[in-house]
C-alpha cells in the first residue's frame, strides 16, 4: 500500500472513512482501467470513431478538394447501387474469389495430404510452398508482370512449348483476371497447406487403424475419415479466402490498376479510386459500408458454422 | 515394391509442385543478373552468360533504396514495440484484474476484430488531416500517421491474454508478498514466462508492417516518407524503359531480407499460423 500513497487520488481517499478493503478494491479498478487506456485511446480514434465517421460521412456529397460536405441522404447508396461500375467491380471480386478459392483449396489439400506423412526432405518440401506467402505482394506483383510479359515473358513461354498460342495476359481484358487468379493460387497456396496440415494432425490416428481393420480402401479412408474430420478446417480456410479476396487490392493496384477497360477493378480498388483519386469521401464511405456489411456477413456465418462444428476434437 | 513406387510418386509430385513455387524467384534472381539484351533474348535463357551487377547499382541509386528500408525498419519496429506494450498491458488487465465492466470491454475489443481495415482508412485518414492542422508531426505523410493507427491490436491482446490466464494465481500471490506492483510483477514475471506468445506476436506484426501496403500509399506523399513496397511500385513506374534487369534487382533486394528471416525463424511462423491462423 505505501507505493500508492503518494499518488493524489489515494490520499483524496484518505479524506474520507473507507474500509481498507473497499480502498483496495478501488486501487484495483483504477488499475484495471489504467492499463487498458493506451490500447482503447488507440482503438478509439483509429477504429471506433472511424466506423460511426464512414457511416454518417455515406449520407453527405462531399469531394473533399471542393467545399463543405452537404447532406445527401441515402443518395450515395442509390448512386452506389445503381452505378453499372459498381456492379462491375462487384462481379470482378466475385470471379477472382471464385477462380481462386477452389483450385487454391484443392491443390493445398492435395499437397498436404501428401505431405502428411513421415518424408524425408519435408521441410524442405514445406519451405518451398510457403515461400511465396512471407514475401511481400509488391515484390512478386513486379516479378509476375515480368512473368507475363506478353512477348518474351514465362508464361507464353511455357503455353509455346505446348504448342499453345501467346497470351496478352495483363493487356487483354479477358485474360488480365485470370492472370491475377493464377498469382492468388500461388501466393496463398502455402498458408492453406499449414492450415489443413494442423487439422490434418488433429485427426485421431485409431479411426484410420478402425477403418482399416473394417477393410476400408484408401479412397474410402479419404472419403469416410479424413474428409468430414476436415469439414471444419476446409470451412475455416475458405471463409478467410473469402473475406480476404474482397479485401484484395495491392497486385490490382502494382500490375494493372484496375484495367484494361475496368476488367481487373475489384471493390477495395474502385473505392480508392472514387475516395483517393476522385476525392468522393461521401460515395467512398457508402462502399466502405457496404463493403463491411458483406465482410460481416461472412465473418457472422463463420462463427455460426464453426462454433456447431469443432464439438469433436 | 509397391512401397517405393508410392514414395517415388510422392516425391516427384511434391518435386514439381515446390519447383513451381520457387521457379517465379529463380527468374527473378536470373533476369537481375542479366544484361539488357539477354533479358529480351527468347526462347529465354535461365543462366546469364556474364552476371551484370550493375543493374543493383542501377536500381539501389535509382530511387531513395536507402532511405526507403529506413522509414519501413523504424515504422515496423515501433509498431512492433508498441503493440507489444499496449497488448501487454491490456492482456493484462483482461486476464489478471477484476474491475466492473471488463467483460463488456473485452467483446467490446474483439469485435474490432470484425472491422476491415477497408472500412476506417476514409475516416482515419480525415482524422490524421486534422491532427496535421494541429500539429503538422501528427499530421498526413510523418511517421505518426504510419505507425499510431497500428499500435494496439485487439487480435494481440487476445492472444496474449490466452497466454496470460495460463499462469497460475500462487506467482501473483509470492510476487505481492515480496513487494511487488501490479506493474513489477507484469515486467517481471508474466512477460517472461509468456516469451512464445509475445514472439510469435512480435514475427506477425512486424512481416504484416513491413508488408502493407494500402495505408502507406493513402498516407505518404513525398519520397522521403515512402516505405519499401510504396517505393518498389514508383520505382515500377517509373523504369518505364523495359529495364526489368534492374527491376527485378529492386525486387531482389526488398525480397531477400524477409527471406532471410522467415528462413531464420521457419518453426515460430508455420506453429505461430497453424495455432491461431493468423492472416497477414
């Protein structure tokens, strides 16, 4: 107690009676409350207040270069919902998130049910396949640009060894997208083989060694074991693909900046295009919003589906 | 036989799918060794006839290199130590003080979890245009702007709180019997026996730092502010001439040391992800 009675607020206490056991508990909410105060003030200014800001700054036209906000209603959601560019960067992060998601899912489950077993060389093998996961979106959006160079780059490279035409990759609007599929396969590949090789791992052996004893072929053992084991680590890895594809923006904005002709702009882009390049804070906020409604959707979903799920590990 | 047939297979299979993973930061590394007419050559060619080191030269003095591994080593240390603090403290609070309303606070933190980022760089960055009228250090384009949003995480303070209701309540007790304050007992007990937590804590934040890229491109304006990946994307810009030799030199140097690390600290990262999977 000596340590706290020099502190101003410890010796107004003393004015009045207190029981020693009522100042002890005082001194430990004031604790509790002064140790949480560095990380709220934070929380407060950078994340609260700017979710109540985004929602009233999506009622108000307001570019910011030009004069005061005005009040607008719901005009910037009905512009937002009825503007053909928003419905196309819409449907843009949906075809990435549904080019990329399954073929990334499939082929990291594939290599970690290769990888799940005792190998020789396997953190080599595991090294390798995480490696394009801790380096930085920047440095391989630069090195996949020279990929699909569309004269002299890899890829056409590899299409003209079998016997396949060029492709125009980042130039042509058909193509652009897939080629930024192709990126997010291999980007994200190693943290979903990690992801499904914990669950993996979590699979009780002695329900293989019962199957086997019924006489299950590996199929089987695949089908009636392993796979409804993992429908919580499948289900896990896909709602983060998920959210994450809709929060995608640094390879759209180093390779193609939304281009060509808008085929590559995805929801974060057009919002930094209408909120960083056309200063429609008002219009940005509205997508913002409507942005954090589909993501807190997914996340809702997610909690839902996983706390009915896990009950068997 | 078959046995080793299978484990042929495998191995063939994991073989090329590794060799696909690697293969994009082979060509890197071949390309920023190759003079300006073998980088056009084709059908290309993997080993450069001569290695042309200039093109580092080309790139490092290209653009502020230096001056950008600076701003991203001094933002993503501070935001590591400051994440570190506040997570600390808050953790602390959450797993080892009772005060009214802690619980609702505490729902109250991780439902921050559930906000993207997306959603508060309008607003944040209005904020920060404000704080600059008031004082032009707190305000767009400084290191404030870079490093304050980042410094408290509702996800490190969950994790860390985990760790810190695993210590047991007799530590508390001996460390009040020896004259021990809340504060002593955090700085010297807790934080040691939680070193994993605070480590792999520590190895997300500072790669997810040094990695971001959306906020550094909203918030800074002058070259002097840049950090790496801001400044590799208007280095991009601006190599306009095809010179991919020394782009991909750029991108050589801001790759290495990250590889460096991740092959340092390999285990910490994939436990740290399988455990709490975690997302950059």
């Amino acid at each position: 107690m000596t340590e706290h009675g020099t502190r101003p607020w410890i010796n107004l206490m003393t004015v009045f009676p207190v029981s020693l056991k009522q100042r002890r508990q005082w001194t430990e909410w004031l604790a509790g409350y002064a140790f949480l105060a560095p990380s709220f003030i934070i929380l407060a200014v950078f994340t609260y207040f700017p979710v109540a800001y985004a929602l009233g700054l999506s009622f108000f036209k307001w570019r910011i270069m030009r004069g005061e906000p005005t009040f607008f209603g719901l005009g910037n959601y009905e512009l937002l919902l009825t503007s053909e560019d928003f419905w196309q960067a819409v449907g843009n992060t949906i075809y990435f998130a549904v080019g990329a998601i399954p073929t990334g899912m499939a082929v990291s489950l594939f290599i970690a049910l290769l990888l799940n077993r005792p190998l020789r060389a396997r953190t080599i093998y595991r090294t390798a396949f995480f490696l394009p996961t801790v380096t930085s979106m920047v440095a391989v959006s630069v090195v996949w640009m020279w990929i699909y160079h569309p004269d002299v780059g890899l890829m056409n490279y590899l299409l003209n060894l079998l016997h396949l035409p060029s492709i125009r990759w980042l130039n042509d609007p058909r193509w652009a997208m897939p080629a930024l599929i192709i990126l997010g396969v291999w980007k994200g590949l190693g943290y979903n083989v990690i992801i499904y090789l914990a669950g993996l791992q979590n699979i009780p052996q002695h329900l293989y060694e019962a199957a086997q004893i019924d006489g299950a072929n590996r199929w089987q053992l695949f089908r009636h074991v392993t796979w409804p084991l993992l429908t919580p680590t499948t289900f896990l890895i896909l709602i983060m693909a998920v959210i994450n594809s809709f929060q995608s923006f640094t390879e759209f904005h180093v390779m193609t900046q939304g281009g060509p002709i808008g085929s590559t702009t995805v929801i974060v882009y057009y919002l930094y295009q209408q909120a960083f390049q056309q200063f429609n804070m008002g219009y940005g906020s509205a997508l913002a919003i409507v942005l954090f409604l589909i993501i807190l959707g997914l996340t809702l979903i997610q909690n839902k589906m996983l706390g009915s799920k896990v009950h068997y590990q | 036989m078959i046995k080793r047939l299978e484990s042929l297979s495998i191995h063939t299979l994991l073989t090329l799918g590794a060799l696909a993973m690697v293969l994009p930061f082979a060509w890197m590394l071949s390309t920023s060794l190759k003079s300006q007419s073998e980088v056009f050559s084709y059908p290309p060619q993997w080993i450069p006839s001569e290695l042309i080191w200039q093109n580092y030269v080309r790139a490092w003095q290209g653009a502020p290199f230096a001056r950008y591994f600076l701003n991203s080593i001094v933002i993503a240390l501070a935001v590591t130590l400051g994440t570190l603090i506040t997570g600390s403290l808050a953790a602390f609070a959450f797993a080892r003080i009772r005060f009214p309303g802690r619980d609702a606070l505490f729902a109250i933190y991780l439902s921050s979890m559930m906000i993207p980022h997306q959603m508060t760089i309008i607003p944040s960055f209005l904020v920060l245009r404000n704080l600059g009228d008031i004082s032009p250090a707190l305000g767009l384009d400084t290191y404030f702007a870079l490093i304050a949003p980042f410094v408290a995480s509702a996800f490190g303070i969950f994790l860390l709180r985990q760790s810190f209701l695993t210590l047991p309540n007799e530590l508390e007790d001996a460390a009040i019997l020896d004259g021990c304050g809340k504060l002593g007992f955090l700085w010297r007990i807790v934080i040691p026996l939680s070193r994993p937590a605070l480590a792999t804590l520590a190895l997300f934040t500072f790669m997810g730092n040094w990695n971001s890229y959306l906020w550094p491109l909203i918030v800074t304006n002058s070259n002097d502010m840049r950090t790496v990946q801001i400044g590799l994307r208007y280095f991009v810009g601006q190599e306009t001439a095809s010179q991919w030799g020394s782009l991909m030199a750029a991108a050589v140097f801001i790759t290495f040391p990250v590889v460096i690390v991740y092959l340092v600290v390999q285990k910490q990262f994939v436990q740290g992800i399988a455990g709490t999977g975690i997302k950059q």
